[in-house]
C-alpha cells in the first residue's frame, strides 16, 4: 500500500468514528468508560489531532460493532449506490453518502415513527460544522437554548460547537433527513447569486 493511501486511511478514521459514535448516540465519556480510552484522547482522534493506535483501532470496532475493513473504508460496497446502511441501538439508521476521507461528507438518517412526543433531544457538541436537510416528515432539533420543528424542504445550518440533537417532532411517522458535515468547521459555499425570477411577458 503506497505511502499516500496510508495517509488518507488514517486522514478518514477520525471523522468516522465520530459517525458511528454519534450515530449510536452515545457521549465521548460513554465510550471512554466502556473502552478505558480517555475521552480527550477519542476527542484527538476524531478531530485528526492524533493518530490512533491499532490497540485503540481493535478496541473501537469492537465497540461500534464494525469490522477493520469498515473502519478503512474498504469493505466491499453494500446497499444502494454502493453505501451500507447501518442501524443503531435507538433504531436509527444511517446511510453513508461519502466515503469520510477528509472535508466535507454527507449521510443520510431516517429516525423511526414514534408513538407519542419524545422528551427534548439529548445534545452533544464537537467541533465542525452542520449543515441539515429535512426530506420527509416533522424534525424537531434542539440548538442550544432554542428548539426548532423542522418539516421536509426546511434546512438549517449551525457550527457543532454549539450543543444540539435531533429527534421525531410527532407521531405522524418516520423522519428521513441529509446532513452535510465539516469535520474541521468547513462550510459549504454558494458560488452562484440567487436570481429572481424573469418577469412575465406582456
């Protein structure tokens, strides 16, 4: 394996861990505590700041329930449009977009009907920045102190350092939404003005 793939393998374990961690919903001390590894040195890994060991490496598969392979982005591709679709403890699922090496990358989640109104989300804050597209259904986000019911058109945008968490506004059904994210705080940048409509002719 040539020297730059290493490097990008590496380059792309830190933001997937932090997709899979987020994805089961657990917190950092979470899984410092089921793993022994200090939650400042999994804070370091996610960000890129510090390269994991293979014993580190082992101990987090395990724990995310993944194989190497994953983990280095070259197990063979599953699912639609070569991505594999992954659920989770609180029956989410994901579905990669992106293969995480670097910058910016996408993955979509679909949150499951619920019966009745949950509580107000549990939130995590990380470095990076979100950008988050509702496609189907009611979403409720709660960002910092403000709460905001999201329905599918509706986007919002907000730097992860900021405490938020997401879950199923109502009972109507399902939630399906896209998020972009920045790993290092990359934003996603217009390059066109916006542009009226023509108007009608006479």
């Amino acid at each position: 394996m040539a020297g730059d793939d290493v490097a990008q393998i590496l380059a792309a374990l830190g933001p997937r861990l932090r997709i899979l961690r987020e994805g089961r919903g657990v917190t950092l001390a979470a899984v410092s505590g089921a793993t022994g590894i200090a939650p400042s040195t999994l804070s370091r890994i996610e960000n890129g700041r510090r390269r994991p060991t293979l014993e580190v490496v082992l101990q987090l598969a395990k724990e995310y329930g993944v194989s190497l392979d994953e983990l280095a982005g070259s197990a063979p591709a599953a699912g639609p449009r070569g991505t594999a679709q992954r659920g989770f403890g609180d029956h989410k699922t994901v579905l990669p977009l992106t293969p995480y090496v670097g910058g910016l990358h996408a993955h979509k989640h679909v949150l499951p009907a619920v019966a009745e109104s949950p509580g107000r989300p549990r939130q995590v804050s990380h470095e990076g920045y979100e950008w988050l597209c509702v496609l189907y259904g009611r979403l409720w986000l709660a960002l910092g102190e403000q709460d905001v019911v999201l329905a599918a058109g509706e986007v919002a945008e907000f730097d992860t350092r900021v405490p938020h968490g997401v879950a199923n506004a109502g009972p109507d059904g399902p939630v399906e939404y896209l998020i972009m994210f920045g790993p290092q705080g990359e934003r996603l940048r217009p390059r066109t003005p916006p542009v009226s409509p023509a108007a009608p002719r006479r």
